[in-house]
C-alpha cells in the first residue's frame, strides 16, 4: 500500500485567522489522494497536518504566527484547576441539569492559569525571603541565635557585629521598598550610607531578652507541621482498615495520598440515575459504515450551526458538500494491526450522545504513536458547558484507554500551539506537552520552550546548536514517483524524462517530508 500526493506548492500572502492579517500567512501543501496511517504520523512528527485530504504545513520562518505541533504525555497527564472544574461542570449538569448561567472561557482561564504558574515560583522566594527577614529582625530583638531562623538552601550570614538602637529596628514586612533578597541581616547599614550620629554608634552590644518561654514547646516549621499530621491520619487510617478486615494485611501507603486520576475526575459525582444520559460514540468515517450513515444527516445538521452561530458563516460556506469535505473526506487508509487498538487505525468521529441526540462531534485521527484530533462542532445551546474543553478531556482519556491495547500509543495531538495568539495558549496547560522544533524536528518540552517564545515568535526550540535534522534529505535519487502508473525513483525519472525541469520542486518537497517518507510516498508525476 502507497500514500500518494501531489504537489500543490507555496501559499503565500492569505488571510491569517489568528492576527487577522489579510497577507500575514504562507504554507506549503499538498493534495494526497491516500495516505497510509504510519506515513501521516511521521508527517505530523514534521510539523504537517491535514484538513479534508489537504495536507499543509506552515512556512514557520515567513508566516506572522508560527504554529507549533504540539503533543500531550497522555500516560502522565494530570487536570489542572480549570479541567477539573469543566469536569465538575458537566457532571453537574448531567446529574441535576444545572446548566451554567454564562460560558466560562477556557482559553481566558487557561492563560491566567499559565501566567499564575510562571509567577507561583517568583512568589514563592519573595514570602519565603520575607519571612527569614521578619524572622531575623525578631531574632535580634528577642536575643536568638540568627541561625535559628534559615530554612534549608539558605546560606547563614556572616557573624557580624552590630550597633543597633531597638527604637530603630523596624518590621521590613511593613515597607515594600525594603530589599530582602540580601543574605545580610535588614538592619545591616549599607556600606554607602552616611553615619548614623555618634550617640547611636558606640560599641556597646544590645541587652539581650528574656529569650525562649521555657513552658512553651519549641518552635517548628509548619511543613513538619502539616507531615506529622498527615502521618498521624494515615495510621489511623490503616488502623482503622485492618480493624475491620477480616484477614488484616498491612498497607504499605495510604490511598488518600494518590491524586485521582482523569477517569475518575469524569465519573465523579454521577449519580447511577443521572437526570441526563451521555454516551460517546466511535464511528468509523466511511460511507459504507451503517452506524455514520444513520447519524450523517443529524451530524451535517449540528455541524452547520455551529458554523454559523459560533464563526459567523454564511449557509453555504457550511453546506453538505463542504461538510463531507472538511470533515468526512479523510486520505487515511483504514488499518489494523496485531500490535494495535481493537478499533484499528484511521479517522473517526467521536459523537456525544445526550438524552438520544448528538450534542458535540469531535473527529479524530488513530494513528500508531496518537491520536490526533483534527476539529470539534458542538450544539451551541451547551456552550456554556465548556465542550471544547471537555472533550480534549475525553479524547486525553480514550488515548489511555487506547494505549492498553497498543502500548507505542502514548501520546494525545492537540494540532499546533500559536504562541503569538493568546488565545491559542491554552493548548499549553494540557501538562506534560512537548513542541516540535522547526528545525530540528525534535521534542522540547513546552516548559523549556515558552521562554524562547516570548522573546520572539519564531524560534529553533532545540537547545543544541549542533543537532541537525535526523531526515534530512540526503539523495534525491532516491525519492520515489508515480509516472504513468509506474513507480520509479526520481533518478530514473529524470532520465526517461530528459530536459524535466523540475528538480527544485522536488528537492523542496523532499526536503519538507524527510527522506524516509520521502522513499515511501509516491509524489506524482504528469
């Protein structure tokens, strides 16, 4: 089996749908007549993706809004804050049919959620300087060792002598200029400053206090604090457990330290007669499945409001004709494998079933290493809901499920990370994720990324300036292509073919594919 395309070339100077730039957007494309599951996979693992059976990938160094394949370590994810409230949302939904009063915004919660995460470290150094700062003054004051008050990774300072008057000390939580990332104690005078005047400046040391209250317990972190008492619970737990187990084992570790997991997150809170019933669908996209025929019509129907309701289309940029080929017309070949899912590989929609109606489709793509979601259209009376959300949630689940049966499929594929687009970053907050280099067409985590990316859109997210391209294209002989139904390298083809001008071509081709799928892939040949 084949994949076969053909070159559609450079699209430069279109409308960009994230800036709004008339003339910010350039790609490169190609019409694949089909396609094999294993060579889109290393497509995409190059930074391509399809709509319909059009495969582009963006001119990442020339467009105005780099877009940057982005992945999930679906084995590893965990909800954040606002997953998890999406979750509780729809269950409440389903259990008591409480419907939110307005939709709350994902993206929005999801860029607040980001920067509140790049800021909780910051924060974090600041409370803790503060505090060893309050703690030294106090020390002073009360005649303590200083060394009492550092925390683990704080270098003690240096023994030092001080003139200090305890009328002048102040409390520097008190004072927002006061700079406290210094080792040194606050009231340390700075080498610069003028001399206090002399009746405040003799040797005479500070009288020391009363020190610690003896019929006081000692004083101790509130982490050791907050450990002992979990400890404490944990045991009573246990104790509790084997005292009603008829063979009493002991545990090694206590269930409430494990986090719940997504599944359960899902499950949560649903009632075994919830108000409403949801089931979600796998359906095969093929004409000749009955399950998508039956559902085609009311699929096309819900797919066209939403077109229209949420993006503002006219009736006919949404018809059946453009339906079936935005979302139904796949090149993907239909494929199983001994080592693969139970559904096999291909595309699918992924229909959500409320109370006997389709409310939400998302489609998707099963491919040996992902899935891959391609779109999302959902029934805007629910938007409120957060579906979007919500099904990247789902789908993050499905790959898991997934991955038990076929265990290379590890990874959930949300298309492409537009950093330059706010409103495109909550794709980041779906942790652990990785972005694609442009260049080198490895994995970066995102973490590592983001950094780079704020300083300019464009970038090589691969640290190494010796890493090059491991599919580079290194003999264009070798590219395969299908010429009058025949299948030739390129060397034989531009033999037969004598004067062909189009070696450039080609080569830009081969280059943007690898020169594995470029060995493999049939580029057609008038």
């Amino acid at each position: 089996m084949y994949s076969i395309v053909e070159l559609k070339g450079v699209k430069c100077g279109y409308r960009c749908g994230y800036c709004g730039n008339e003339e910010g957007k350039d790609s490169y494309g190609m019409w694949s007549h089909n396609m094999t599951v294993q060579d889109y996979q290393d497509l995409i693992d190059r930074g391509w993706r399809r709509s319909g059976k059009y495969v582009y990938k963006p001119i990442m160094n020339k467009t105005c809004c780099p877009q940057y394949t982005i992945r999930c370590h679906a084995l590893n994810f965990h909800p954040s804050k606002t997953h998890k409230k999406t979750l509780k949302r729809v269950n409440k939904f389903l259990s008591k049919g409480e419907m939110p009063v307005e939709k709350q915004d994902e993206e929005h919660e999801g860029v607040l959620e980001e920067i509140k995460g790049r800021l909780k470290p910051l924060s974090t150094i600041l409370q803790r300087t503060v505090a060893i700062a309050a703690g030294k003054t106090q020390s002073f004051l009360s005649g303590e060792p200083m060394d009492s008050v550092h925390e683990e990774g704080i270098r003690p300072p240096p023994q030092v002598s001080l003139n200090i008057d305890h009328s002048e000390v102040q409390d520097v939580t008190a004072s927002p200029d006061t700079d406290t990332t210094n080792s040194t104690p606050p009231t340390t005078p700075r080498e610069d400053a003028a001399p206090a005047p002399a009746e405040k400046t003799s040797n005479v040391m500070p009288k020391p206090g009363k020190g610690a209250d003896p019929s006081r317990p000692p004083c101790r972190k509130a982490k050791d604090i907050r450990k002992e008492r979990r400890l404490q619970k944990d045991q009573q737990m246990q104790q509790e457990a084997v005292s009603s187990s008829p063979n009493p084992t002991p545990s090694k570790s206590s269930s409430s330290n494990q986090p719940k997991s997504l599944e359960e997150f899902i499950t949560e809170s649903l009632p075994n007669d919830p108000l409403h019933r949801l089931e979600v669908r796998l359906v095969p996209v093929s004409f000749e499945e009955p399950d998508f025929m039956a559902s085609y019509e009311q699929s096309a129907a819900l797919y066209a409001r939403y077109q229209m309701t949420v993006h503002g289309d006219a009736p006919h940029e949404c018809s059946k004709s453009q339906f079936k080929r935005f979302l139904c017309d796949s090149p993907l070949e239909a494929e199983t494998a001994p080592d693969g899912p139970d559904v096999g590989y291909g595309s699918f929609h992924q229909q959500y079933w409320l109370d006997g109606r389709i409310v939400a489709v998302g489609v998707l793509d099963i491919l040996p290493s992902c899935v891959s979601s391609v779109y999302l259209y959902y029934h805007p009376d629910f938007s409120s809901l957060s579906l979007g959300t919500y099904s990247a949630l789902r789908e993050i689940a499905f790959t898991r499920q997934l991955q038990q049966q076929s265990p290379k499929l590890a990874y959930y594929y949300l298309g492409f990370y537009v950093h330059s687009c706010p409103k495109m970053r909550y794709k980041g907050q779906y942790r652990p994720s990785d972005l694609l280099c442009p260049e080198t067409y490895s994995w970066v985590p995102i973490e590592r990324c983001i950094p780079r990316l704020d300083v300019s859109v464009y970038s090589r997210l691969n640290e190494n300036a010796q890493a090059g391209d491991a599919r580079a294209l290194k003999d264009l002989g070798r590219v395969l292509v299908l010429h009058r139904r025949t299948v030739m390298p390129y060397a034989a083809y531009a033999r037969k073919r004598k004067g062909s001008n189009d070696e450039k071509e080609v080569e830009q081709y081969a280059s943007l594919v690898g020169q594995t799928c470029a060995e493999r892939i049939l580029l057609y040949r008038a």
